[in-house]
C-alpha cells in the first residue's frame, strides 16, 4: 500500500469540511480559499476548489455574490446559506465524534509507532 496514496485520500475526505468552515467565517474569495488549505499543507489547487465550490452552491449550502475589483476582474465571494451553517454544524458535531472515536483507538494500541 502506498503511504503517499492514503494520505492523498484522508485529506480529500476532509476538505469539503475544511472549506465550509473556512468560508463559515464570512466572504471570503477563492484564491483565499486556496492560500488558506496550503498553509494548513492541505494542497488543493483550482481544479479541485472550483468544482467543490459549484456542487456546495448546487446543494444550497452556499452563495456566491460579484464585488467589482479594482485590480482585475470582478471577483466572486462564497458566504454560507442558512442551510449550509445547519449542514455544517452536523458535519462538525460527525466530526468530533470520529476525532474521539479515533483517538480511543489509536491511544489503546500496544504496537509502538
């Protein structure tokens, strides 16, 4: 099994929740989107980030409004919808369990990492 592979797909299994908490915080543009997941080194690139975007917005969990920039084109800012704040509340209450679900598991372990 390929430890880069694993990796890859336990951090694409989170990123959906990742950027619904990012953009949870307020409006917020893609590029900083982007900036944000590489310093937490959840590489992400733009061919990812803006297929998400469309099917999170197709779900109505989130929009989306034009804001004119003054150094290039307008630019589009994502904000949660109402339902996208309750999904993401689930989503996060999902998580905590798995995180102590996990952390029960792995601290029992009697194998030496």
């Amino acid at each position: 099994m390929n430890l880069e592979n694993a990796q890859v797909q336990m951090r694409k299994g989170i990123l959906e929740f990742c950027i619904l908490h990012i953009i949870a915080r307020g409006e917020v543009y893609a590029s900083d989107m982007l900036s944000e997941l590489t310093e937490a080194k959840m590489i992400v690139v733009e061919g990812t980030l803006y297929p998400l975007l469309t099917r999170l917005k197709n779900a109505g969990l989130l929009e989306y409004k034009w804001v004119e920039s003054k150094s290039g084109p307008p630019r589009k800012y994502y904000t949660l919808t109402e339902t996208g704040q309750s999904f993401l509340k689930g989503l996060t209450e999902t998580w905590d369990d798995v995180v102590h679900s996990t952390e029960i598991v792995r601290t029992k372990s009697l194998v030496k990492i």
